[in-house]
C-alpha cells in the first residue's frame, strides 16, 4: 500500500468518524464508548462528554492483556473487562462510538463483550 493509498483510507475514515460523532455525544448517565484499534493494540474508553472526563479504560497495552494482540478473541476479553469495571462504578447504559470503524471483526466482538457483561447500547 503507497502512502498515498494509506493517507486516503485514514483521511475517509476520519470523515466518517466526525460524521458519526455529530449524532454521538456521551451523558453522566450515559457516556460514550470509543474504540481505538491499530496493528498492534487496541485501546477503549467511556467518556462523560459534557465534563470532559473519562470514566474507565481498557487497552491491550494493560499488564494482563499485554501479551495479547488485537483479535476477536482479545476484543471480547477486554469488552467483558471495560463492562465489569462500568459496572463497578454504576453505569449500565453507553453509547457505542466506533471511532470511524466498520462494524464488525474486532469492533463487534468489543460491542459484544461489554453486552455480555451487562451494559446495554
């Protein structure tokens, strides 16, 4: 893939990521879930976007996923970590930011995994 080709798949993708989050704002009571996901790692976050803040965080860069690489099978192991620490500090709705992402592989199994836990989209 040429560095043109590549800065073009990033360029779309940030157009459909600002596209997406026009509709997606995350509450207290309901924050938003925004998945970031590279070759290497991938990283998840709840935010309050109306305080700025960030309410809990996954990422495989985290000493018990730190051997893993990004799959299916570790985005479900870390979606049902982000929803038990969710769960830990009250919260049991979110809104899903796929960050520009397709839905699926990866991004889906994440989705997945905080569902199983017990939060709810």
């Amino acid at each position: 893939m040429s560095v043109r080709e590549l800065s073009d798949k990033i360029r779309k993708r940030e157009k459909r990521r600002t596209h997406v989050r026009k509709a997606i704002t995350g509450a207290a009571d309901r924050p938003r879930m925004s998945v970031f996901r590279s070759n290497l790692h991938l990283y998840v976050q709840v935010i309050d976007d109306t305080a700025g803040n960030t309410i809990a965080s996954v990422s495989t860069m985290e000493q018990q996923f730190r051997s893993l690489r990004p799959t299916i099978q570790t985005g479900g192991a870390i979606g049902e970590e982000l929803g038990k620490r969710l769960l830990e500090k009250g919260i049991t709705q979110a809104v899903f930011d796929r960050n520009g992402y397709k839905y699926h592989g990866v991004v889906k199994a994440i989705a997945d995994g905080v569902r199983k836990a017990g939060v709810k989209f």
